[in-house]
C-alpha cells in the first residue's frame, strides 16, 4: 500500500499543495516539447515527400550550429554567419538529391535509410574536421538572444523563466505553425502532398520530384538550424545534440510519422510528460526518468495505436 501511495497518490497531492513548481514543470516541458516537435517536424517533412526515413536529421541539427559558430569563430560577423549557414543548408539539400536520393529512385525503403545512416557518418567526419570536436558557446548574444531570468510571483510561490526559453517557445512555434501553413496553402505544398501521395500520380500532372525533394530537404535544413541554435543556447553547441534530437523518434511514434499536427502534439506531450515525470516520480526511482520514459510512452502507444495518434492507417488488401 505504501508503494502504491507513493506511485499515485502522493505526486498528485504535491501538485495540488505546491503549484507554483507544478507551473514550472509545465512550463519547463513545454519549452523541450515544442524544441522536440521542431525537430521531428524535419523527419515528417522528408518521409511524407520522398518516404525515407531520415536517420540524418539529429547530425544536421548539430552541423548547422557548428556552421554557425565555426563562421563566427572565423571572423564573420553573426547575422552574415547565419546566412552563409541557411546557403550552406540549400547545398547540402542539392546535394543529397543529387548524390543520395537520385541514383536510389525506386529503390527498396531500406535501402535509402541505411543510405541516410552513410550521411550521418559522413557529416559527423566533415564536422569535426572542419570544426573539431570540442564543445562551442553558441553566439546568444551577437544574434540578440535575450540571457538571464525573469520571475514572477504565481500561485503563492515564484515561477522561473528563462529570457533565452521564452525566445526558444516563441520562434520555435512561429516556425512551426509558418511551415505548417506553407505546406498545407502553397503550391509546393500540394505539390508536396502529391508527392506523398503518389510518386506516379506527381510525375503524371507535371510535378519535378527532384525539385520537390530539395525544396524539403532545405527546410528540413533550415529546422534543424533553428533547432541547433536553440538547444545550443540552452546548453553549448558539440556532437552531443544528436542525442537530444533522437528525442524526436517518441514523438514521431507518438504523433505519426506522417502527420504535422501529430509532432506538435506528440512533442508536447513527450516534453510535457518527461518534466513531469522527473519531477514527481524521479525520486522514487532514483531519477533519470528524463532518459527513458519518452521511450516508455512510444512503446505503450505502438501496442495500442501502430501509426500514431494522427497517422494514417495502411489497410492493404491481400
């Protein structure tokens, strides 16, 4: 009984009698949840436009930022850095259409996600030769990032929050909802909806596949930039970041992996849940929920909702 208690009683019973830290979890997962969904938003991009699983996209997150600071590192002046980044991000796109995705046309699924294994592994080489391997400061400052704290009096208590976590939440959702936007009312978002929809049917009405995939793979680019920019403003820039961005594979399980909505409503709750989890039910298991329970949460979804709480359903006829 008292195991049980501690389990799903007494969480709720600090919630109700300290809501001030209730209101700085949420906020807290809140900040993470939106950062998750802006990364998992690239994987959702490149599967529903040319259906490869993008394994890269974690590595991209951490080479645009090391670009980023690399330039400046280098004597170029921020905002000039940041745009010479975005370019860099247009060739990178041009040229994993032309060397990875072309020659795979028609390929095997499997075939073109172990090729995005190789890009990877290769992008994680140049980073570090370019770049090397030590952890960088991102630029906060010379991009007018705001540093410091603001707390407000809630709920009888002091709520905390994070000058650079309010920039992140806010350009991190205007990014989001501006993509989800252009994807659904713009030309090349239907035409990215054909695509999706059938490789065939796109080439039949006149729509360049090749032209489609870049176009995807750059904004899938520039995701990853804004979230290499904010997650190294709240900790430092290295290849540790991979790690952080894989976080978005519960949310793509979670949300459905080719649903828009579904990873902005899949990285809330994944973002949502794991501060809350760390909070109230780490201490019962040592801590290190944070780790291990957006992992907890796909795996329970997969037994009961394979394609996610917003994916589509394949019935195939036999």
């Amino acid at each position: 009984m008292t195991i049980l208690y501690a389990i799903f009683v007494d969480p709720f019973v600090q919630m109700a009698g300290a809501p001030d830290l209730l209101v700085q979890a949420l906020w807290d997962g809140l900040v993470s949840g939106v950062l998750y969904a802006l990364i998992a938003l690239g994987f959702v991009l490149i599967f529903k436009a040319s259906g490869v699983f993008n394994f890269a996209q974690g590595i991209m997150v951490v080479f645009a930022a090391l670009t980023l600071v690399g330039l400046h590192e280098k004597g170029v002046p921020a905002f000039l850095a940041l745009a010479l980044t975005v370019a860099v991000m247009f060739v990178l796109a041009v040229g994993v259409e032309r060397v990875v995705l072309r020659p795979l046309v028609n390929q095997p699924d499997i075939i073109l996600f172990i090729a995005t294994f190789g890009l990877t592994y290769f992008l994680i080489g140049f980073g570090e030769l370019i770049f090397g391997g030590n952890p960088k400061a991102m630029i906060t400052d010379q991009l007018f990032l705001p540093r410091g704290v603001v707390d407000v009096p809630m709920l009888g208590g002091m709520v905390s929050f994070q000058k650079i976590d309010i920039a992140a939440a806010i350009i991190a959702s205007l990014m989001v909802a501006g993509l989800a936007v252009f994807f659904q009312n713009t030309r090349i978002g239907r035409a990215l909806r054909a695509v999706a929809d059938s490789h065939k049917a796109a080439l039949s009405v006149g729509i360049s596949l090749n032209q489609i995939w870049v176009i995807v793979w750059f904004a899938a680019g520039l995701v990853a930039l804004a979230a290499g920019i904010m997650w190294g403003a709240r900790s430092e820039v290295s290849f540790a970041l991979e790690i952080i961005a894989l976080k978005a594979l519960p949310v793509l399980v979670l949300g459905g992996l080719t649903s828009v909505p579904g990873a902005i409503i899949g990285g809330l709750i994944i973002g949502v849940g794991e501060k809350l989890g760390e909070f109230y039910w780490g201490p019962l298991v040592g801590g290190g929920i944070e780790s291990w329970l957006a992992y907890f949460i796909a795996l329970a979804v997969l037994l009961v909702r394979p394609q996610g709480l917003f994916g589509e359903k394949i019935i195939e006829r036999i």
